[in-house]
C-alpha cells in the first residue's frame, strides 16, 4: 500500500509542476490554487508513504516520477524538444526508479 501511495504522490508532484507553468508565476488565481493544493498533497502523501518505506529510496522514486512524468509533459504539451539524448536520460531515471522500486 505505501507504494500505491507514493506513485500517487509522485503524480501529483507532476501536477504541481505542470501547474507552476499554468499559474504564471502565481498570478492566475485558479491555477495557483489548484498548484498549491496539488503540492499540499504531494507532500503528505509522501510522508505517509514514508511510514514505511526507506527515506532515501521513497523520495528517490518520488522525485523521479515527478522528473519523468514532468519531462514528458512538457514534450506533449508545450513542445519542448525530445531528443534522442532527453529521452535515453528519462529512460536512465525510469530504469533507476525501478531499481529502487525492486531492488532496494
């Protein structure tokens, strides 16, 4: 179950993300809040994923979701570059979340 609970706040780690780029800065109040409210909860999924599982492979995973998730995100949404050297290091990162995921 504390997996299932940190891929979920690996995902909404993506949301924040994402919505940081919606909020202009913290400008636009609707995505502001959606971003503050998707951080908030990214954290405490986190920490109660944390109860048990190891911090260093925990917020690992955490943050690779966030980075790959986001990654690819940007690609699909605002057109930034997948290039063959982008897409092989987010390939090396999902490698090292299942790593950490099965090995750890």
């Amino acid at each position: 179950m504390a997996w299932i609970i940190l891929i979920l706040a690996g995902l909404f780690e993506i949301g924040w993300a994402i919505g940081l780029k919606y909020s202009d800065g913290f400008t636009k109040l609707t995505p502001s809040v959606l971003t503050a409210g998707s951080m908030v909860i990214s954290v405490v999924l986190l920490g109660l994923a944390l109860r048990d599982l190891p911090v260093g492979s925990a917020y690992a995973v955490w943050t690779g979701i966030g980075t790959v998730g986001t990654a690819l995100l940007g690609m699909y949404i605002f057109g930034e570059p997948a290039t063959v050297v982008r897409l092989v290091c987010i390939g090396l990162i999902v490698a090292g979340i299942g790593g950490l995921k099965f090995l750890a």
